[in-house]
C-alpha cells in the first residue's frame, strides 16, 4: 500500500492524547519511534512540558523543556529544544522508515524552529506511516503539514473520539 500519514487533528488535547496512547499500544507490528510531550506539575500545577524521544538521539540529552508556564494562560516557547533535540529526533527517526513515527503535538511552539520544520516535513516524505496531533488553527506550519496530499486529518470531538481508536487502527491494518 502507498504510505499514509495518518494525523489526528485534535480539539480536546486530553482526548487527543487518549485515542494516540490507545493506538500506539494496538498498531501490531508497527513499532513506534518519534517523539512525545509530557508535562510537570509542581503543587498539583502545571509547571511546563518537555521533549522525550522514542529514539537513542546521541548528544542531545532526552527529556528536554520545550514550553514553561509564565503565569496563568501564559506560555514562553523554548525553540532550542526544537532545532537541536527535535531536529535530532526527526532525523533519526527518518533512517528508520518501516517504523511508525508517533508526533506528540505540533502547534504554535514549533513556529519558530525552521530547522526542526525542514526535518519533520523530510521525516513524512520517509516514513510508511506517522501518527500525530495537530493542535488546531495555529499557524502557516501546522496548516502546510495539514493541507499535504498524503495526510489524512481526522478531527477529534466529543462525539467521535471513543470510535476513533477503531477507525485509525483499521487504516493501519489495512496499509500491511
């Protein structure tokens, strides 16, 4: 079958990452490597998000910040993390094209990391099969990942996320 990048464009993160946990531990064969986001909580508050690869990425060290919390609905972006861990993680990922790619969101803190940009778009030109989540309306980049013609957008809502898990993981099935 022809690859297909399956990209779960979410409106609730929480249910967005539910349905991508359940289909990473049901994809059969397809062994994931990528990159997933994990957040901090200090006092039962969250504090920040970082960067952890699926994949050895040498010199970089794993489980990086990505986006701290400046204060209630403020958020500072830290692009570094991006050009030098993301980038590195994409690369590697991209060497390794009969894997399933899991990316664990993109949205507005990717903006300002070209470097990272170019190696995720190389990586979906590689891999037979990427599953990730898009965060909704954030941007020309998640919007170019979006509108390519070998990616499919699967919105998750209220309605639709307990059935997606099934739907998403038949697509897989039926790519082998």
């Amino acid at each position: 079958a022809d690859a297909l990048d399956v990209v779960v464009e979410i409106v609730e993160l929480a249910s967005g990452a539910r349905v991508q946990r359940r289909v990473r531990s049901d994809a059969g064969e397809h062994a994931p490597a990528g990159r997933l986001f994990y957040f901090v909580e200090i006092g039962g508050v969250q504090k920040g998000f970082y960067l952890h690869s699926l994949v050895p990425v040498g010199e970089y060290e794993n489980d990086s910040p990505i986006l701290i919390r400046a204060g209630k609905g403020k958020k500072i972006s830290i692009p570094e993390t991006f050009e030098t861990l993301g980038a590195a993680v994409m690369k590697k990922v991209k060497e390794m094209p009969e894997k399933t790619a899991v990316i664990d969101e993109l949205g507005k803190a990717e903006a300002d990391a070209p470097a990272f940009q170019e190696a995720l778009f190389s990586c979906l030109d590689t891999q037979s099969l990427v599953i990730g989540v898009l965060q909704k309306n954030t941007g020309a980049f998640t919007q170019a990942v979006a509108e390519r013609p070998d990616v499919e957008v699967i919105e998750v809502t209220e309605k639709n996320r307990d059935g997606l898990l099934e739907e998403i993981c038949k697509k897989i099935k039926n790519m082998e």
